[in-house]
C-alpha cells in the first residue's frame, strides 16, 4: 500500500500491488519520455487534456523507483486494465505531494490567523 505521507499511491491490477511516487528523476524520465516539460503535463491535467502518450508516460515515471521492471507498453496495458479515470486519480494523488500546489484551493487549510501586534 502506498505511503500517502511519502507522496505515494497504489493500486492492484490483476493481483499485483504497485505503488506510484514523483520525485525528481521521475519529473526528468516523463520529459524525456514524452517529449516535453512536466510544466506541460501539470497544465494539461489541469485542464483534463492529457494526451494518451502523456498519460501513459506520467504513470510510467512514477511507478520507476519501486517497479524499475515495468516498460512504457506496459504502463499503458495497466491504463488498459484500471480504466483511465482510476489511472488518472492514483497519479493525481501521488502529484499533489510532489507539487501542493496542484491541490484545489477549496481543500487547503487557510492560513492560521496572524497574530495581534503588541503594543
């Protein structure tokens, strides 16, 4: 099971555990396996237009540092067996570690009241 404080998620497909986790070498394995900046991708998901190639290569990079067996081909057979809505959902739980800011502003705690100043 994922570690949700470490910035993981998990899911099952077919029996087997994998677990999802961004870090900054799985940032530079999506630009380079996609072609273009993870800036790009975040705004894309953003705007739910993610294309399959970037979809594909974002869950890809994040399952590299627990499951380094796993190719491309086969990232997108586990998209193929999860659906792309749970693919989506499980990459956007480990993202919003790696980038806070990807989280709605209506979940964020508001910041805590400034104090009184003394006089």
């Amino acid at each position: 099971m994922g570690n949700p404080h470490r910035g993981e998620a998990s899911f099952e497909v077919d029996g087997t555990a994998y677990r999802v986790r961004y870090s900054w070498n799985a940032a530079a394995e999506y630009e380079e396996a996609a072609g273009k900046p993870l800036s790009d991708a975040l705004f894309d998901i953003a705007r739910e237009r993610l294309s399959a190639r970037s979809l594909r290569a974002m869950l890809w990079a994040g399952l590299q540092e627990h499951h380094q067996d796993v190719t491309l081909k086969d990232a997108g057979r586990l998209i193929d067996k999860m659906g792309r809505k749970e693919a989506q959902r499980v990459m956007g739980v480990a993202l919003r570690y790696f980038f806070p800011e990807l989280e709605p502003a209506e979940t964020k705690s508001p910041d805590p009241p400034s104090p009184a100043a003394s006089q």
